[in-house]
C-alpha cells in the first residue's frame, strides 16, 4: 500500500490536530503529581480534549473484539505504552508515567506522547528520559525528503543501544492522517537506507519506546497494557511529523495564546 501524500488542506488540518493533541498533553502533564490515581490524570485527559472540542481517538479505539476503555494511554514504570487509567494506581514520587494523547479533530488526528517523572526521580530514571527523548528527536532529524524510514530507524536505535537500553520491537511508529495508523510503519530498530522513500507531505508518528533491560515485552491481563518482560522501566516519546523539502517539521507543538480554530478549508 502506498503512503499517503497529504495536500494543503489535509496538512492544515493536520496542523489544527497536532496542535490541539499537543496542548493537551502538556496541559496534562502539569497534573502529574504525587497522590493522583492514573484514574483521575485520564479524567483531566477527557476533559481537556472536550474543552478544545477534540475527540479521543483511543477511547473505543477497537482491536478485535476489544475497545480502549480510556481517554489517553497511561504508562508507569514498568508498563511500556496502552496504560489504561485505574482507581487503583497511585503515583508515587519517583515514579515515572508515559502520557500518551491521540486525538481527533476535524477528522484528522494528531498523536504524541512524553514521559515525566512525579516528583523527583532517580538519576538513573531522569537518564532513560533523556535519552529516550533525544533518540525521538534523532530520528526525527532523519525524516528528511529523499531519506528512507530505514535512516530514521537506524538513527534511533543506534542512540538508544549506546546508552546500554533495548529498543522495543513489537509496537512501531506509524504514518498518521485520517486515520490513526496508516502507511508506513517505522520501526525503532533498522538499518540505513532501507524501508520506503520519504517524500514531502507525508505525516509520520515517530515514537520509541526504550526499555533499560531487554526489548522484550508482554501484554497483562487486561489486554492492552503492554510491560516490560523483565519488569524494568520503560519510556516512550512521540511526535507528529511533517515532512517538508525545507526537512522536517513537528507539527505537535502546543498552542496555549490563541485558541485553536479550524479555518474553513473547502
Ligand atoms: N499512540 C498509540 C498508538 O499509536 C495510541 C494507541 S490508542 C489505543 O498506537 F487505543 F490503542 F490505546
Ligand atoms: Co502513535
């Protein structure tokens, strides 16, 4: 299947969905504290993205015979991404928690996620954050026209191995458009020019996930949240990309001053 080219009036709304996806995960974040359940952090999630008049595009989100129960992904510690808000989970200082917000809005979706810590966390926890989040902003350097998915791939997990950490395999980054996952898939492990061509106007979810331990990874009992095999932390971080002649842009930028608006774009 070929990878769909966005034109003008796609990227322009792709531009509103990032935005909106995107001011909502930072609003988000500054809810992470310690003492809140992941419960009411997905809650705060909900209400966020029904204020900027956005949908989740998790919630109900189907996989067989499931659906997503909750409004964002919520991942602590151990659980790699698709945490699913609980009563139950306390955060606790030190923890760290992976907030992943996709929404929809206007009918197209933007998708991104960070991981923070509560409170204060271990050096070795703050070091899997950086560099996780500095393997995201490599490949992201690599999305580059006339680039393969293979450089963006290679570029990732050559970061994330030197610092000792595995990559995930099993769950890949994915184009994002209409729909929340199309063409291509780009996996966080690869080899250089390999995969398909990258050409402008194409919008790319880039998202390691980065284990301290092995890459391996195991579903729990719920059917959605993914762990760790080894029971080791785990961080996720992800953008919407545009790819442009003049090279990448991030598209998931929050917008706090003016209220996002979709202009009316035929
Ligand atoms: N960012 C995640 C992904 O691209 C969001 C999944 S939503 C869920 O797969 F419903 F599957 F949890
Ligand atoms: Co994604």
């Amino acid at each position: 299947m070929a990878i769909p080219i966005k034109n003008d009036a796609a990227i322009a709304r792709m531009r509103e969905a990032c935005a909106v996806a995107s001011t909502v995960l930072y609003k988000l974040k500054d809810s992470v504290k310690p003492g809140i359940t992941t419960y009411d952090l997905d809650q705060i999630g909900r209400d966020l993205i029904a204020d900027l008049g956005a949908r989740s595009a998790c919630y109900g989100y189907q996989v067989g015979s499931r659906r997503f129960p909750a409004h964002t992904c919520l991942s602590v510690n151990e659980e790699v991404v698709h945490g699913i808000g609980s009563l139950k989970r306390i955060l606790y200082d030190g923890d760290i928690i992976a907030l992943d917000v996709v929404v929809e809005y206007n009918g197209y979706i933007g998708d991104n996620a960070m991981t923070v810590p509560v409170g204060e966390t271990s050096s070795a926890r703050q070091k899997l954050l950086r560099v996780t989040e500095e393997s995201l902003r490599l490949g992201i350097a690599q999305a580059k026209v006339g680039n393969r998915i293979g450089d963006i791939s290679h570029a990732v997990q050559t970061h994330v191995e030197k610092h000792g950490f595995g990559v995930v395999r099993d769950m890949v980054g994915h184009g994002v458009g209409a729909h929340m996952h199309e063409e291509p898939q780009i996996p966080n492990f690869g080899r250089r020019k390999s995969g398909d061509v990258i050409r402008p106007g194409m919008t790319l979810a880039i998202e390691p996930m980065v284990n301290v331990g092995s890459w391996r990874t195991r579903t729990l009992r719920d059917g959605w949240t993914i762990t760790t095999a080894d029971g080791a932390d785990s961080a996720h971080f992800e953008h919407t990309v545009l790819t442009t002649e003049e090279g990448p842009e991030i598209l998931t930028i929050p917008r706090f001053d003016s209220p996002v608006t979709v202009h009316a774009t035929g």
